[in-house]
C-alpha cells in the first residue's frame, strides 16, 4: 500500500478520491482550504459523509482523523501556504500525490482572476517543488478538457493541439500541464495530467448544470440554457472518474526519457445539452422552464473525448449511461436536501 496526499479533499472528485483510496488500504492525507466559491456545507457534508471527517474536529493546520478510515486524516490548508506544505511533506514521507486542488469554473474566471493566478498557477508551483525535493515517486494532478479550446476537430485526442484557451481557467490547466512536463523533464519527475471532462453525480458541485438545471427544475424555476441549447457534452459520472484515477495511481508511471503523460477521462458519448435536460425531466417528474440565452465567454460548443490512449494503458473505459448517472444523482439530492433543507449558497453562474 501507499502513502498518498490528495489536495482538493473536499471537492467533489476529491473525496470520493480519498474514500476509494482510503477502502484499498492505503496511508492517506487530505488536504482543502475549504473556500467558500460555493456552499461550504456542501464539503463539510462530503468530509462527513464520504470520508468520515468531522467538522467539529477540524482545525487550520491541524491533521484530523477519520471515524470511517483509521488509515486517513485531513487537514484544513491552502496548497499556497509553501511552509504548511513543507511540514506535510517532511513529516509524512508520501510516494504519491494527487493534486485536485483549484480554483474552478469557467465563468467566475471572469469575475475573479487571481484567484486563478493564485490557487492554479502557484499553488501547483509549491506541489511541483514538494515533490521535486521529496523525491515523489509518481505526481498526478487534474488539467479539464477545456485545454481543448477552439479544437474544433472531435472528438479530442491528447496529441491535439491545446494552444488555444478560450478562458483563463483553461489558460491556467494548460500552465499546469507545461509545468509538469518541465518539472518532469528537469528532475524526472513522474507526471500524469487527467483531462476531466463534465463531471456529474452525487455530491456535485453546484455550480455545474446538472446540479443547477436540476434545482430549478425540481423547484419549478427556469433553467438558463446557452447558445440556445445547441451545445454538446461529454458527460461523464463520478464513479467511472474515480476507477479511471484509481488505475493510473495504483499503476506504474508513464516510463520515458521524459516520464509525462495526459490522459482524457470523459464518457466518449457526447450529448445534446437539450437530452441532458430531458433526461432530468423524466429522473424528476417534472417539465424544465427554458429561457434560452447566447453563448456565453469562455464556452466551447462541444466537449468529446476519444479515451482510446486510457483503454490502451489501463483497459478501463468509462461506461455509466446518462440516464441511470441522472437517476443516482436524483436520489442523492433528494436525500440530501429533504435532510439539510432548503438548497442555498448555489453561485448564480453555471459550468458546463
């Protein structure tokens, strides 16, 4: 078994992350700043949840252990504190680390830059230094497939050309990803970028659509759909995200002169936008109220990955059908809302 640190741990690909990790077996630590960019009882709800972590037992800077997994603990830190980091390292000796960590969404990238600079760009720095001088046998850390830009070519390869951001979000995943390539080229450090693509499911971030439309939906309230619902999207559920990141970690690295690779981790089966809604209709019973808007800044028609290079590598391709995806998401939000009452602090922009 290993000894892995998961940055982002109360995010949503994070701490479903760190409970499939932490059932294998492995040591693992979490870390998350806990910023309120949406809902913080949202990520206080997945630490207790999923992982076992409770929020009265947490404190800045302070490791806490689950009451799930004797095997994890986590920490309440930002990946921009270089001295925090530092101490973790030192005291902890990981063989892995696995950087969700980010500032995400496409759209509050518009409203709010540095903390982009910030969070992306010198947050990762410090993860890339940790692992340069603790010797860090294997890096993986998330890009998005909005790397993809302008490509107009689907669906997306990794050996597409990715010069082409549309927003400063993806601007940012492109950094990370040269980053890596030039730390795993000076120090041989093992790097392995995942290119998410439209991540649904319980527990979800509520800034994204499938969250959004089916708030509104549920509550009677018109749903924002953009470029006229003449949008496509690789929507891809979070159990098949988690098996695609649990076999690139539990596997050997890339082996190169320069050990770097990206993978595309998305269904391969893009979607109209307007059968994603319909599709949320028949999980909740009721008709969506559309108002119909322009394209928005920083969007991209369609998102399709080919994940053909993770099939090849690690004989593992994603599978969740649309449908039963919404339908388990459904169950959960229910669930959850009818516990926690009435559905607050949901940022009013929304990610595809």
């Amino acid at each position: 078994m290993k000894r892995i640190l998961v940055t982002g741990a109360a995010g949503f690909i994070g701490s479903f992350l760190v409970k499939a990790l932490a059932e294998q077996g492995n040591e693992v630590v979490g870390i998350d700043n806990l910023n309120d960019y949406y809902d913080v009882n949202l990520k206080y709800g997945r630490l207790k949840e999923l992982c076992g972590i409770q929020r009265e037992n947490i404190e800045e800077g302070r490791l806490t252990v689950s009451t799930l997994y004797s095997n994890y603990r986590f920490v309440k830190g930002d990946i921009t504190d270089r001295d925090l980091l530092a101490a973790l390292f030192d005291a902890e000796h990981f063989d892995i680390v696995c950087n969700l960590a980010a500032q995400a969404g496409v759209r509050y990238s518009l409203v709010n830059p540095y903390a982009y600079a910030e969070s992306n760009l010198m947050g990762f720095l410090n993860i890339l230094e940790a692992c340069r001088h603790h010797h860090i046998e294997h890096l993986v850390y998330a890009s998005s497939s909005s790397v993809y830009g302008m490509n107009e070519k689907v669906p997306f390869c990794e050996t597409d050309m990715t010069d082409t951001p549309v927003s400063l979000y993806a601007a940012t995943k492109k950094s990370n990803e040269l980053m890596a390539h030039a730390y795993s080229n000076l120090y041989h450090i093992p790097a392995t970028g995942l290119r998410f693509f439209t991540v649904y499911g319980p527990w979800g971030r509520p800034d994204m659509a499938p969250y959004l439309f089916m708030k509104s939906i549920t509550k009677g309230e018109p749903i924002r759909v953009f470029n006229h619902g003449k949008m496509r999207r690789d929507f891809t559920y979070i159990d098949d995200i988690i098996q695609a990141v649990v076999h690139i970690i539990g596997s050997k690295p890339y082996e190169a002169e320069v050990p770097f690779r990206v993978y595309n981790i998305g269904h391969s089966r893009p979607v109209e936008l307007m059968d994603f809604i319909h599709c949320i209709e028949r999980a909740t019973g009721k008709e969506a109220v559309c108002r119909y808007e322009e394209m928005q800044p920083g969007d991209v028609t369609c998102t399709y990955a080919d994940t053909t290079r993770l099939e090849e590598d690690f004989q593992y391709a994603p599978s969740t059908e649309i449908q039963d995806g919404i339908q388990r998401m459904y169950e959960w939000f229910e669930s959850y809302f009818n516990k926690n009452g009435a559905h607050s602090g949901i940022p009013s922009t929304c990610c595809l």
